[in-house]
C-alpha cells in the first residue's frame, strides 16, 4: 500500500510518499519533501502568512513527490493529513487541499493526530519496541508511554512547549531564524561557557518553563544594556549571549531528562525515543543519553529528515490507520488545534 502525506500545522510544509510492503518490512520512503516559512529576524510567524505560503506550495509539492517518487496518482491508495493539533489557518490550508485532492483524484481521506504521526515515523525509524516518548517541539512538551492501544499523557508542559521557550528567546537576542531559531541557539550554546542560576519548575510529573523565559530575558535585556558583557554576581565571570543560551538549554533540558526518567522508573522500560524538532538537539540527545546509561538503558532519535514537522510521518501514521479500516469520510474532514494524543485509539498495535 501506498500513501500521500500532507503536513502544515505550523510553519514546516511536508508532503511524502511511504510504501508499506504487502508481507512483513519496513516501510520504504518514496519521497520527503519540505519548504518553511522563514519569518525575519526577532519575529514570529503569523498565522495567517504561514497559512499563505502553503496555500502557495502545496501543489508544486505534491506534484514534485509524486515525481521523485516515479508514481502516478493511481498508485496511490490514500491521501493522509494532518487534522491537528496546531496552528488554525495553516492546519485549514492543508485540511482543504487534501480533501481537494480526494474529490479529485477520488481517494479516500485518513485525518492524522501530529504527535502521533512524530511517535509512530520514530520508531519505525529507529527500531525502538515500546519505548517512553519524550515529545518536544514548537507546540508540544509530553512524555508518553503505550498501553492499551493508547498512547498515554505521564507528563507535560503546564504553560509554553519547550520549543516555543527557545524561539521566544531568539526573538528576544534577534537571532536569524533560518534554518529554525532553536538551531540556532544550539550553536551559540555550544560556545557558551558559564552557567548562570535560573529557574528551575518540575512539579510532579510537569514542568514549566514560562517562568525560566521571563528570567532568561530580564539578563538579555542587562546584557543589552552593557554589549560587551556583563559580570555575574556570583562569579564575577563576564556574560556573553552564548552563556544565555547555553544556560537555557542546560537549565530546561536537565528539567526534561527528570521527567523522563520518572517515567522510564514508572512504567520500567529502559528505553526513550526523543521525537518533535527539539528532538535533533545534540545536546539534548546526549543529556538524554547519560542517564539512560546510567540506568542501562538506550536513547533512541532521528536526524532533521524525522524529526522535524514531515509529510512522510503523516503518510506512515494515517497508513497504518488506514489498514486497519479507519478513514476519514469527506464531511468529517475538517482539523482541529486540539487534538491530544491520548485521544486516538491506535487500533495497529496490540
């Protein structure tokens, strides 16, 4: 079987092609296609401009996938989408161009929970059996665990996800934001040398980061104040812009390995499967790994291609649905920007 996938719940355009074999094998990757929408320097991307830009992309996409992957339409057998969560307009764009594209082509529709499609693309990559998901991204900060046929909320964000803290930060230091603002600031945090006491909210199986942004940008704004650096109180050592963002990154990067590792304890497995755009942080893969060591256990995580917002992980999550007999029919083929991933009923795994 073989499907088309259509992602655009935030800035990130990805159309793919994935053929399941009809016998037992991996899937095989027909085509990944992305285009971003890149925002200047110091500014977020609006809706409804991200909206615009895949409204403008989308069929050019479509028709380059289909090219790589040297198919024509009638080889497909479905056209999956991203049915939320996310961000209203984009999500809607891409809602209407698939059901566009089923009228036309006359496929049937599979609408596709986001978290979902980045857990199930993650271990189909990396092999992982029943890991904990820890789920990191612009919009999302949760870490998850199977069972029942559900993919079960142990622990999540309770203000801002992760990657929307980091963004936030690069507006805040002007920072490009191409490739991606959190790239970024993982290169400038490589360079950082002084960590710097901030806060540091874990409550229970959550954590918190709203609180760590205010205080990170009151020290950009000091350091503003003084451009060739300031000196901490403490240690009377000069602050640079690459002590800020490393010192974010370590502080809400420690904040997660915590809760993960709760989680491993909870549901004792020795596996952690890192998925969502903040997934192919180095730093956080390495955090991640030290303790996974620690308890012996294993880290598991994709590269750029995975990791970040796809059209291949919609394709394989809604192919997956769709062998199962679940559809969309065309008059429920709307989206929604709440859709949590306990609410999909994963009918493919025991």
């Amino acid at each position: 079987m073989i499907a088309l996938g259509l992602e655009g719940s935030a800035n990130k355009l990805g159309v793919g092609v994935i053929l399941h074999p009809a016998k037992v094998g991996p899937a095989q990757i027909l085509a990944n296609i992305r285009h971003t929408f890149v925002s200047p320097p110091g500014e977020g991307f609006l809706p409804k401009d991200t909206a615009k830009h895949h409204r403008s992309w989308l069929v050019r996409l479509v028709k380059q996938a289909l090219n790589e992957a040297g198919l024509t339409i009638k080889d497909v057998d479905c056209i999956c989408y991203t049915k939320g969560p996310g961000m209203g307009a984009p999500l809607q764009s891409v809602a209407l161009a698939a059901r566009m594209l089923g009228l036309l082509w006359e496929k049937q529709l599979v609408g596709v929970n986001h978290c979902v499609g980045h857990i199930e693309m993650g271990r189909e990559i990396t092999g992982a059996q029943n890991p904990v998901v820890l789920y990191v991204s612009g919009g999302n900060t949760q870490v998850i665990a199977y069972a029942s046929q559900r993919y079960r909320i142990f622990g999540e964000v309770l203000d801002i996800a992760v990657g929307n803290c980091l963004d936030r930060f690069a507006r805040t230091l002007n920072i490009s934001n191409d490739p991606a603002p959190g790239y970024n600031i993982e290169q400038m945090a490589k360079k950082g040398r002084h960590l710097l006491d901030l806060p540091y909210t874990v409550k229970g199986m959550d954590c918190s980061f709203a609180g760590i942004l205010t205080s990170i940008d009151i020290l950009a704004a000091k350091l503003e104040r003084n451009p060739s650096g300031w000196r901490d109180d403490m240690t009377t050592e000069i602050i640079t812009r690459e002590d800020l963002c490393f010192s974010l990154q370590e502080t809400i990067f420690a904040m997660l390995v915590e809760i993960t590792e709760r989680a491993m304890a909870h549901v004792g497995s020795s596996q952690v499967l890192i998925v969502g755009g903040v997934g192919c942080n180095e730093r956080l893969q390495e955090m991640m790994g030290m303790m996974a060591k620690e308890r012996g256990g294993s880290v598991y995580a994709t590269d750029e291609r995975f990791c970040i917002d796809n059209g291949i992980m919609i394709a394989h999550a809604g192919l997956l649905a769709y062998r199962t007999g679940s559809t969309t029919p065309i008059e429920d083929s709307t989206c929604t920007q709440r859709f949590r991933t306990d609410e999909v009923l994963v009918k493919w795994r025991e």
